[in-house]
C-alpha cells in the first residue's frame, strides 16, 4: 500500500513526556475492574504486616524476662525488689538502681522458662502466619497485574485496527513492535515486582510507626527524621531520572526499528555493500540507548544508598538515645531491642522504595509510550446508521474526487470516472502518479477530501468498510503470507471454503503446480519470510487466495510483477476467467499485461490525462505511446533537437511528478 512515508518509513515525532503522576495514575487504572480483589490484597497485606510489626514487641518482651531472670539471680534470695533497689542507692550506684526498678522481677526465681516458653511459640506462630498473608496476598496481586496486562495488550490489539493507514505510513514497524512487545512488557514486569512491594512498605511504615509511638515518642520523633529526607532525596532524584527512562525507550523503539528494517532487508544491505553503515547506524543508536541507561540507572540507583545512608544516622541516634533512657530506667532492654529493631523495619521499607524508583520510572515511561499509541486519533467511525449496495454491485463513479496526502501537495484534483460493472480498467503512468492511491480510495484506507467514490450509487463513506472491503478482492505487488501451512494460506481468502474450493483456487492460480513439490504438499508450513518459497510462487498464492475469496470487484496491483514469462502469460489466462463478470482494476508498469483492458487510464500528477484501449492510445501517440516505447523499443534517438527519445520522455513524465504517495 502506498501513502506518504511508504518506502522509506519516518520515525514518529518525539512527544513530549508527562509527567509522572498523571501517567502513574492512569496506570492504576488500569487495575480498577479488578477493586474487589484489590481490597482482599489490601486486607490481607494489612495481616500480614500487623502480624510481623508484632513481632519484635514479643521478642522484647521474651528479652525483658531472660533479663529479669539474671537479675533474680544476681539479688539475694529471700529480699524484695525495693531492698535491692535501696541497697544500690545506699552504696551510691544510682544508675544501677535506676535500671533495676524498671525491671519486673522477684529476686532468687530466675528466668521464668514457662513464660519465655510461650512468648517464643507465639512469635513464631506469628511470623508463620504472616509469611503465609504475604504470600497469598502476592499471589493474588500477581494475577490482577496480569490480567490487567492481558487486557491492555487486548486494548492495544484493537488500536491498531482503528487506526487509519495514514499512522502506519509515518511510524516505523520496528517502533510500533517495540511499544506492543516491550513497553508492554516492561509495565507488566515493574507493575509485578513493585506493586506488592510498595503495598508492604507501606503498611510496614504505618504499623511500625504507631508502635514505635507506643513504645517511646522521642525515639519515634528521632525516626520520622528519615521521612522528609527520604522524600526529599527521592523527589530531587526521580525529576532526574525519569527523563533518561523516557529517552532510554524511546531509543529502544529506534533501535529496535532499525533492526528490524536491517534484518528484512539484509540481503540488500549484502548487495549494495554497506554492512559498514548499518553497522556504524547501529552502533551510534546503541550506544544512545546505553548512555540513557546507564544514566537513568546510575541517578535512580542513587536512592536505596542515600537511605541507608539516612538511616544507620537515624539508627546510631536511636541507641545512643535508648541506651541513656535505659539506664535512666526510663526504658526497658527489650523495649530498646524492640525499637532498634523497629527502626530497621522503618528504614528498611524506605530505602525498598527508593529501590524500586527505578523500576516504578522505567514502568510509567513505558506506560507513556503505550497511552500515547492508545490516544491516537483513529479513523473516522463507520457511519450509524450505515447504508449497503445491492449484493452484486460492480458500477464504480469517481465524482469530482479531489484528494491529497499532505495539506500543501496536490495530488488528485477533481478527478470524473465511471467503471461499468464487468469491465477491466488499467491504470498505468510514471511513480508516483496516483495509480494506487485511486486503490486506496476505493477500499477507503483514505477518505477522499472532496467529491464522492460511488458503488452503484451508493456514497462508500455511507457503508461500513466491512462491507465494502468484504466485497473487493486484492493482491499486491508486496506478497504478504503468514506462517502456517499453504492451505491455510489460500484459505485466508475464505475461512469457510472447503479443500475441494481451496484446491481448485491453486488450479486456477497454478499454485498446484509446485506445490506437490513441497515436503508435505498442501500442509507444508511456511516461515514467517515465506523463504521456503520463491518470490514467484509466493505472489501465485496470494493470487489463489483472491480466487477463493470470490469478490465483485478484484484489485491487481502489480501481480504479476515477480513472476516468469511463461507464468505470466499463465497467471494472465486464469486473471481472464477471474475477471469475468467481476470490475477489474489493474495497475501495472509492464504494458504488456493489460493490452486486452476494456479501458486504460494514463495518469500524471494525479490527473487522467489519456483513456482508451491499447490500439487507440498507441494510435494518439500521447503519454501512453512514450510509455510503450520506452519499454518495446531500444532507446533511438531520431534527432534529439527536435524530438527526445521515448526514454528521455518517460524520464521527464516520471521526473515532473513529485508527489508525496509511493506507488
């Protein structure tokens, strides 16, 4: 198909990133069908944490009574706590007796092993019982993430059907692949490694916030100094590394792009020579995708080692404090042992989120790259209520169609045609001409700016294109198989066609001729490239398809173009017969196909500027008589002051018409 770009694709225009909280919003909204589950995932992470923040509270509980047991024992048997509190006062060792009566203990009992006993058993029916919350709360998450993921490539799939031609036309393949394969990807992994963990993290600061309040609010006042630095640190370095992810994707959708436009063509690159640039090409887009990498990675990888930096001060603070309330006997040790070990779980969740920053940047820069795909404008909707042509409509009416692919590039202008129905119309004429823009006007791929196409009266921007397309057959220059078996291909033109209709579709395009040569025949799978196959027999299947699909109007663009002498004038017997009864639009260079046309059309610069049959169009001696000299006869120059050669004419024609579409 042509169109503006065609050939030689353009890279898309770089769009300005947004920012991240939009973006990040938007793309948790893509879980949002799934809230029911996201509030069990809520319940069961806050179980989950309540059970592990209760953890360390029992394990310094299970230190106070190993502590009061030693010092049972170190107090003489038979006195009080009181006593032993006043004989250290009495002997001056206030501190001493200061620590001592913030413990509970009886003096002589030792350590309580019962009691320590069941404090033990309840920490570990503790943090077994979290373990198993935390797993099946990520259990759960991990398939919401991947059901939203499923239903966002689903979006993505039905994009890329509403899209108009003209999208496809400007964007590089290797581009599009990329945002559909792995940005898609990449939010899926980041939305899966992160979301989890930043639930936790957070719960976690929460829960141990409250109790390290409970235990000692000075201590917890010292802590919170970790949130407006890690806030701050976070902020400073995000707003900074999150342009590099933006720039590293982007360059991953251009490398991406020229490999797959290298490795398509690798046989040209071969012929032509020039590994050497392609490979200098490569390596300078490479070596941009690595420089923001490794940018984006080394800023965001900055953060977890600024938190923890942040956080062993906090944490030497929290000590030295504890210890000099303890010994005030404002505290007990398993209070202080509690906190340290709250502390840690306070800091550590903040430096896990500093951590994830960059998977959590990375993700939203793909996740742009993706909205930006869903937010393109698409094709003007099929109208509602829609009209229909009669079954057998084959009359085709350009009214005063004016169209062009670029607001300042005239292309067609006011262009009057009538097809009768069951006539044969060749269009020929140099590149870039407009021979099959008319095509795509016709299957609506573009809508004409002005005028109307009309089939059998009816407006087609009035059908749906279901309908008219469902009623065109088309074979291109450019043979487009899938990977799966022959039959399976020529049945593409007719899911519902029996092996019986599908091989006297191969009969008639001379498919049957070679394919019994095959490994296995009608069942022989083809490769992605179709390589296992000649560029001749793969354009004959592409031609039994269109046999099988049985349309009223059939398109032929070039057909016959890669194919042999003999099975030209083959394929052109069989186009005969397909022909028959059905309006035919041929386009063509090679004359010599479309002699037996009911009508040809010459085009230049978008303008019909001959029609007629072979015989009276060679007998005019206009463009088309340049046209046919220029491939029938050796280029004989009469004399060159009065007339140019018919090559030198077809160079001028050709050369006079610079248009924006690429046939």
């Amino acid at each position: 198909m042509s169109g503006p770009g065609h050939g030689r694709m353009q890279t898309a225009p770089v769009v300005k990133a947004k920012s991240f909280g939009p973006s990040a919003r938007r793309l948790l909204g893509t879980l949002s069908s799934d809230r029911p589950r996201l509030v069990v995932v809520l319940l069961l992470g806050v179980l989950s944490v309540g059970l592990s923040v209760l953890g360390p509270k029992l394990l310094g509980d299970a230190t106070n009574i190993v502590f009061a047991g030693f010092l049972s024992l170190q107090a003489p048997a038979g006195a009080t706590k009181q006593e032993v509190v006043e004989q250290l006062v009495a002997s001056g060792q206030q501190q001493q007796a200061d620590l001592v009566s913030a413990v509970d203990f009886t003096p002589g009992a030792g350590i309580a092993f019962e009691a320590l006993g069941a404090v033990i058993l309840a920490v570990l029916a503790v943090y077994v019982f979290s373990s198993i919350f935390g797993w099946l709360q990520a259990r759960l998450l991990n398939g919401i993430v991947q059901r939203a993921m499923n239903r966002l490539r689903m979006q993505v799939e039905d994009k890329i059907h509403r899209l108009p031609l003209s999208y496809f036309d400007r964007v590089q393949r290797g581009e599009l692949l990329s945002r559909v394969t792995n940005d898609v990807d990449n939010i899926g992994q980041s939305m899966q490694q992160t979301l989890s963990q930043v639930i936790i993290s957070l719960l976690t600061v929460i829960g141990v916030m409250v109790m390290m309040f409970l235990i000692s609010p000075l201590l917890a006042v010292i802590a919170l100094v970790t949130v407006p630095l890690t806030l701050v640190i976070t902020a400073v370095v995000a707003g900074r590394s999150q342009k590099l992810f933006v720039a590293q994707w982007k360059a991953t959708g251009v490398l991406n792009a020229r490999v797959e436009e290298t490795f398509s063509g690798h046989a040209i690159v071969k012929v032509f020579g020039h590994q050497r640039e392609v490979e200098a090409d490569f390596l300078a887009e490479n070596e941009e995708v690595y420089r923001a990498s490794f940018g984006a990675q080394f800023l965001s990888g900055i953060i977890q080692p600024a938190m923890m930096f942040v956080g062993n001060l906090v944490y030497v603070a929290i000590a030295v404090v504890g210890g000099i309330q303890v010994a005030s006997g404002l505290l007990s040790i398993g209070s202080v042992q509690a906190f340290i070990q709250y502390s840690r779980q306070f800091t550590q969740p903040l430096a896990q989120l500093g951590s994830m920053a960059n998977l959590l940047q990375s993700g939203v820069a793909s996740a742009e790259r993706v909205f930006e795909l869903l937010d393109e404008d698409e094709q003007t909707p099929d109208p509602q209520p829609s009209e229909t042509a009669p079954a057998s409509a084959k009359r085709l009416a350009f009214e005063d169609v004016s169209f062009r692919y670029a607001a300042d590039t005239p292309l067609i202008d006011h262009l009057d045609l009538t097809v009768e129905p069951g006539s044969t119309i060749a269009i020929v004429g140099p590149t870039g001409a407009g021979k099959t823009t008319l095509v795509n006007l016709i299957m609506r791929f573009y809508d004409v700016d002005s005028g109307r196409i009309t089939l059998d009266g009816v407006d087609t921007r009035r059908m749906t294109r279901d309908d008219l397309r469902s009623r065109t057959g088309m074979v291109l220059q450019d043979t487009w198989l899938f990977a799966g078996t022959v039959r399976e291909n020529i049945a593409y033109g007719n899911p519902d066609a029996d092996d019986e209709a599908i091989a006297a579709a191969a009969r008639a395009a001379y498919v049957d001729r070679f394919v019994h040569a095959l490994p296995d025949g009608y069942d022989t799978v083809l490769d992605d490239e179709a390589g296992n196959l000649s560029v001749g027999e793969r354009q004959l299947i592409t031609i039994a398809r269109a046999f099988l699909a049985d349309p009223r109007i059939l398109i032929l663009d070039e057909a016959t173009s890669s194919v042999d002498t003999r099975t030209e004038l083959l394929i052109q017997r069989a186009m005969s017969q397909l022909r028959q009864d059905r309006t035919a639009f041929v386009i063509a260079h090679r004359l010599s196909t479309i002699r037996d046309a009911d009508l040809i059309l010459v085009m230049e610069d978008g303008r019909i500027v001959e029609q007629g049959t072979h015989e009276e169009l060679l007998a005019a001696g206009g463009a088309y008589r340049r046209l046919s000299d220029a491939q029938f006869r050796a280029a004989v120059i009469e004399d060159a002051d009065e007339e140019p050669d018919a090559a030198d004419a077809a160079g001028e024609s050709a050369g006079s018409s610079r248009v924006s579409t690429r046939m």
